[in-house]
C-alpha cells in the first residue's frame, strides 16, 4: 500500500515538475505560424506562407516593423502579447500619415510585390494578380 502512494506521489510531481517547465516556454512564444495564412480584403483576399518565406533566410523585420518603422525581430515578436501589434492594416489605415500608405492595399502592394519583382538570391515571387489573391 506504500509504494502504491509513493509512486503516485512521484508520478504527480513530476508531472507538476514538467508542467512546469513547458508553461514556462510556452508563456513568451509568439511564433511565426507554420501553416498558410489568409490575409483578408473588403472584396478580395490574398494568401501568404510563412514557412517559404523564412526558407529564402529573411528577417521577421523584412515585413514585421514597429510605430517607429524599426525592424521587429522573433524575439520581439516572442514577448506580444497577441498578434494585433503585427496586423498591417493596424496602422496602415485611413490615419495614417503618409497618404500612400493609408490603405492594405497600399502597404502589401509596396513590400510584397517589390520583393517579388526584385527577387531573393535568383528567386522572384509570383507577380501576377492570382500568384497571390484568392477568390
Ligand atoms: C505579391 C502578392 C500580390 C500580388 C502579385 C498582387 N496583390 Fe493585390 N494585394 C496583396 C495583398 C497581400 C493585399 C492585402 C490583402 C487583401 O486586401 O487582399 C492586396 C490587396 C489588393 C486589393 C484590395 C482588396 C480589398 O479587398 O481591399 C486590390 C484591389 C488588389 N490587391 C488588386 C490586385 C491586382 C489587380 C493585382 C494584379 C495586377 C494584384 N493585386 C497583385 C498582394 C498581392
Ligand atoms: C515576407 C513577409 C513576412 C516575414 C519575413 C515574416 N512575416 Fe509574419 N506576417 C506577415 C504578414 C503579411 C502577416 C499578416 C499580417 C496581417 O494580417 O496584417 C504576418 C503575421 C504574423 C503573425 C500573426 C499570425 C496570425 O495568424 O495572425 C505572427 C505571429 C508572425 N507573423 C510572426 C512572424 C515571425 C516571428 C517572423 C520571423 C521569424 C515573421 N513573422 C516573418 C509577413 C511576414
Ligand atoms: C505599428 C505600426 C505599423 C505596422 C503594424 C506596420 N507598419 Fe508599415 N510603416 C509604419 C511606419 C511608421 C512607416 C514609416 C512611414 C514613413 O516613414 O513615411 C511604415 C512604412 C511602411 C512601408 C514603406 C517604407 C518601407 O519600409 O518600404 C511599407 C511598404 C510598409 N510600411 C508595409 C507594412 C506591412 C506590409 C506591414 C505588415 C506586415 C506593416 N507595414 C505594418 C508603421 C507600421
Ligand atoms: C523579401 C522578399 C519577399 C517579400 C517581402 C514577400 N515575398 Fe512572397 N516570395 C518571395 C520569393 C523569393 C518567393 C519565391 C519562393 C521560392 O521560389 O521558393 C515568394 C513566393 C511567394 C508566393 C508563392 C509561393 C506560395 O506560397 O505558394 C506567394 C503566394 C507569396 N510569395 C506571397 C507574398 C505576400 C502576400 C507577401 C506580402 C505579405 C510576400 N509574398 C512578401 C519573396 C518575398
């Protein structure tokens, strides 16, 4: 009868113990997520993938900046306490100061399509209109 209560005894600590250290991880951990996203538009929508883009080696600060326009890198990303800081649409609104940049449109047109024009290390991105929107 002892051992039974001193193995559930351990059985219970350690799962405390290892509880523990993945709450601990998990707690800053904001990540780039790994599945295809859709950024949604008033009349069209388009679609991005993370994981191909970090695969050509470009920073988080390539698309990711702040109110100040710095690059944001993962561990400032890590720390957010949810995504809304990310959302271009955010700041890139009707308020915002330069008029090219008042709209989505306007904000992903110049980082993304620019990119794909220019190319990473011999790689373009599609450039045509249903390389990226969806219906
Ligand atoms: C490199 C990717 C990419 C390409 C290529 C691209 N777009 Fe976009 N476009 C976006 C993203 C991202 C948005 C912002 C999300 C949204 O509104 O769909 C956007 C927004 C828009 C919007 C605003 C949609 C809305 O519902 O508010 C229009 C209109 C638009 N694009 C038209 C075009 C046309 C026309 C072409 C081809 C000549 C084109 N786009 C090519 C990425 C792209
Ligand atoms: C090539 C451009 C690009 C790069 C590089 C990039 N992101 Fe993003 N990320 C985006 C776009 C676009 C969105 C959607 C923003 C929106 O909806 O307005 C986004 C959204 C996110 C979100 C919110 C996800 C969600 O489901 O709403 C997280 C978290 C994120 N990115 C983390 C990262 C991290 C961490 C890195 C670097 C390791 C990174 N991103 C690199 C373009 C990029
Ligand atoms: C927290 C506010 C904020 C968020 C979120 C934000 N931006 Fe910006 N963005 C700015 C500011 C501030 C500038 C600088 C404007 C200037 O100097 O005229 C800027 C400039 C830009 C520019 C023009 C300069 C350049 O870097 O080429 C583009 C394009 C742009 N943002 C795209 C994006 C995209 C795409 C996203 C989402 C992945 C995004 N922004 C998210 C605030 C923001
Ligand atoms: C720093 C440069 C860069 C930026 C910024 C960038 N892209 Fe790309 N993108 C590329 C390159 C290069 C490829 C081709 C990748 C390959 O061939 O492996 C690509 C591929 C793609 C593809 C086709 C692959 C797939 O996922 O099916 C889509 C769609 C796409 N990008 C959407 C976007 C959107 C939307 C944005 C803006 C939110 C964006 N990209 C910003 C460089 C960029």
């Amino acid at each position: 009868m002892k051992k039974i209560w001193l193995m559930v005894l351990l059985t219970v600590s350690a799962t405390w113990f290892f509880a523990g250290i993945s709450v601990g991880t998990e707690a800053a951990g904001m990540k780039a997520p790994e599945a295809e996203i859709i950024i949604e538009g008033e009349k069209k929508s388009a679609r991005f993938s993370h994981p191909v883009h970090l695969n050509l080696d470009v920073a988080c600060g390539q698309c990711h900046h702040g109110s100040d326009h710095q690059p944001l890198t993962d561990k400032d990303i890590a720390v957010m306490e949810n995504n809304m800081q990310l959302s271009c649409a955010s700041c890139h609104n009707s308020e915002f100061a330069d008029p090219k940049l008042q709209t989505p449109k306007a904000a992903f047109h110049a980082r993304c399509k620019e990119c794909h024009k220019q190319g990473v290390d011999g790689k373009q991105g599609p450039t045509k209109c249903t390389g990226c929107h969806v219906k």
